[in-house]
C-alpha cells in the first residue's frame, strides 16, 4: 500500500494554493520561507520546483491538484469573484473590513493572488490584506490598496558591445584584478562586456557608476562584508548598489588541497580556497545588492532561454521600480512632516492662548489675595491705632508716623482703590512657560525633544 502522506500545515497549504495559482506576484516578496516550503511538497509529489535565486518557479502536479486534507482543496477563485472584490473594495473607499473569520479571511487571500490580473484593478494600486488593530492576530483583518510601482515602468532594451573600445575605469579595475575576477579567462572578456554594458546605460538611466568600495562607504562591517569582492557600484536615486559577476562553476572537479595560509601561493584568491578544482561552465552570473534586494542579493543567470545579457534590462526595471517607491516615500515622508507641522502650530497657538489666560487669572487671584491682606491689615491699623491713643510716653510720636506710613502703603497696594492694578501685564511667553500647556508637545518644534530632559533647562532652575 502506498505511503499515507501526513497532513499540510496551514503555511504549507497556503504555498500549495499560491503555486496552484500560478505564483503570482506581490504575495511572498522577501524571505525564503515559502521556497523551503515547496522543497516539501516537492518531496511529497505535490509541486515540481525548477530554478533558483530570480530564476525559481514552480508548478502544482496532478497529485496536487487532487491532495485532500479532511475535504478538497479550496477551487480556484474566478476571474469574476476576483473583479467582484475590486469593486467592493473600491466602494468602500480603498478599505474592506472583513468579519472576523479565518475561512473568509483565506478565500479572500486567494482571490488577492487572482485579482493581480483582473482588469478592474487600477494601475499603480494592488490589493493587500492589513490588520486594523495593534494586536495583529486578534484584530479584524481589512483588505486594501497598496502602491505597485511595478506597473508604469516597462523594460528598455540594455546594448551589449560586442568589441569594447574604452572600458570605464571601475571595468578596467575588475579586468586587471586576476586576484578577484571570479571568472575563468575564456569568458573574462564576456564579463568585461556585460559589466560595461551595465556601465555604459547606468548615465542614460540618471545613475552614476562609482567603485564598490565608495558604494559600501558608510555601511556597517557585517553588511559591508557581504558585499566585498564586488565589481562594480552603482549610485541610483533611491541609494547604492554593487553587482558581482562570476562564473558558475560545474560539478565533478578533482579534490585539491586549499593554500594554506603563509604557504606558496599557486593560484588567484577567488580559487585558492577552493576544496576542488574550477569546472568552467561559461555560465555566468550576476549578483545585485542594495536597497530592496534579498539578504544574500538577486541573482541573474544564465538560463536556456535566456541570457545575462538579456536580464539586464529586467535589473534596470528594478532600479527605475525602487526609484519610483523611493521619491513616492520621499513624498509622505513630507507630507506628514508638513502635517505633523501644522499638528504643533496649532497645539503652540491653543498653548499661547491658554498661557495667558492661565496668566490673567493666576494674577486675578493675586489681587483677590493682595486685597484680603489689605483688608486685614487695616483691621490691625484700626485697632493699633485705638491703642496709641492711649499711649503717652516718648515713644507715641514715632508709633503714631509708622501707622501712618502703614496706611498710605496699603492705600498703594490696594486694588480696589488702584483698580489700574487689576488689569494684568502679561510678558511674551518663553518656551518654558509653553510647555506646561503643550499636552506632550515640544515648544522647540514638532520633532524637538521636551524642554525638561534638557540638561540646561534645569541647570537654569
């Protein structure tokens, strides 16, 4: 009897169902999780996976179609169902909160996969599930629009010399470094065509072609190190990236010994640590990191339908794509710098108007305060000078001129006699004297950081 294959986990099943889907787009971005799971179902005869690095594809197999786990796999949503949801999400303003329920939740994730190739999906905007709450797994999912830049740029044809008459200087360097070159003589000068193609569309697409060294220049030591050995830098608008081109090497090379370190040198540095000898395949390889690749860089291989060569104009796409998302996130960057702006200077106008009327009547009470201790005091004037009548020795005279003195000072502090004392004099606000009003906000600006984790605010206290 044949194996009983165990059952899919969820993961699992949602690669089966997207290969079945005919992997399209958008979905498994980053990572390689989803490449490990069709590894699986490989091994279990339900997908065929072919290729690798930009290259990997894979098809669903007839026992996939048929696989079963408890109850037939889900059918394939239609073009319509997936028409149907753009127009639903569309009427709801961009923003379709669906109920809280997991089956609803994955049929609508299919019908995402299938409404990349609807008509109805507006250009520049694909579908995307989100969650509307800050605790992902429990909050009610919402399907919405999402920028795709993928779809205005279209690829351009990239010439390919075949004789070179000036290499560019970075070519030039990668030429004559045998230590580096990473690419056996036969097909060096194929590299050095391929590199100065790359190096020659790079000014026609608004980029500049720098040395690897000064495109990692500001990186860290681990992401600097993943990229050494690089051939050439390119700076782009949306940041730098370094390509590497090398040969990929065939199977069946004899075992060597590797150089050991100090010994005599036999061979250049990309094969002197080798554990077997070169096999030289004439297929080459381009490796692209930068701002939007994978962890370990893209890679653009020969394939049997096509060539390096004829992947460079998909590696200019990719470059004119991320300059399009870099200057789109450029652009809410400032604008919610430029609302957040107009957040604070609402919050520093509401702060002002509410310092002075907390000014006028913290001085109101001032006066209320000043004038119960007038009164009081006039209290004691009457009764002091009750008792100097009755004083007769030689101090009376000196007695009687300090109560009149008492009694022409609070005729000056009172407020109700002065009522010119009443009306508040209330000095421009300081930023200090802001903050209080300020509900979190910085009176230095709407990034500046509160007054009081300044160590000179406090030391002027």
């Amino acid at each position: 009897m044949p194996k009983k294959l165990p059952r899919l986990t969820q993961d699992q099943l949602d690669v089966l169902l997207w290969i079945r889907d005919g992997c399209p787009s958008g979905i498994y971005e980053k990572g390689y999780e989803h490449r490990i799971r069709a590894r699986t179902l490989e091994r279990r005869g339900l997908v065929d996976v072919r290729g690798q690095g930009s290259s990997w594809g894979a098809t669903i197999t007839q026992a996939g179609l048929a696989w079963r786990q408890g109850a037939p796999l889900p059918s394939m949503p239609s073009e319509s169902a997936a028409d149907e949801l753009i127009r639903r999400a569309l009427a709801a303003d961009g923003r379709l909160v669906l109920p809280e329920d997991r089956a609803v939740e994955e049929e609508h994730q299919r019908l995402i996969r299938v409404s990349m190739n609807s008509p109805l999906r507006p250009k520049g905007k694909k579908l995307e599930m989100v969650s509307t709450g800050a605790w992902s797994w429990m909050s009610p999912k919402a399907i919405v629009f999402t920028e795709h830049f993928d779809d205005y740029i279209e690829p351009r044809p990239v010439p390919v010399p075949e004789r070179v008459r000036e290499y560019h200087p970075v070519v030039k360097t990668f030429l004559a470094d045998k230590e580096w070159q990473m690419v056996t003589a036969e097909h060096l000068p194929r590299a050095g065509r391929i590199l100065q193609a790359i190096a020659s569309e790079a000014p026609r697409r608004e980029i500049d072609v720098i040395s690897p060294a000064d495109a990692t220049r500001g990186l860290g030591r681990y992401e600097a190190g993943r990229m050494a050995r690089a051939h050439l830098g390119l700076k782009t608008p949306a940041g730098n990236y370094v390509i590497q081109i090398r040969e990929i090497p065939g199977r069946g090379g004899q075992k060597t010994r590797p150089n050991l370190y100090g010994g005599r040198k036999t061979r250049p540095s990309w094969l002197a640590y080798r554990q077997s000898e070169f096999v030289s395949t004439g297929r080459l390889e381009l490796l692209v990191w930068g701002p939007g690749v994978s962890h370990d860089g893209d890679r653009y291989h020969d394939l049997k339908t096509i060539s390096v060569e004829g992947r460079l104009p998909a590696i200019f796409r990719f470059f004119e794509i991320q300059k399009l998302r870099a200057d789109w996130e450029e652009e809410q960057r400032q604008r919610k710098a430029a609302d957040r702006r107009l957040q604070w200077e609402a919050a520093m106008a509401q702060a002002r108007l509410r310092y002075v009327e907390h000014a006028r009547w913290e001085h109101f009470k001032e006066c209320s305060r000043t004038w119960q201790e007038v009164n009081a005091h006039r209290r004691f004037l009457v009764a002091a000078r009750a008792a100097a009548d009755s004083h007769r020795d030689a101090g009376r005279d000196a007695l009687v001129e300090q109560l009149e003195h008492a009694e022409r000072r609070l005729g000056e502090l009172d407020p109700i006699a002065h009522p010119e004392l009443i009306v508040p004099t209330i000095p421009d606000p300081k930023p200090k004297d802001l903050e209080p009003f300020l509900e979190g906000w910085s009176p230095l600006g709407p990034d500046g950081s509160s007054l009081t984790h300044q160590p000179q605010y406090w030391a002027a206290l």
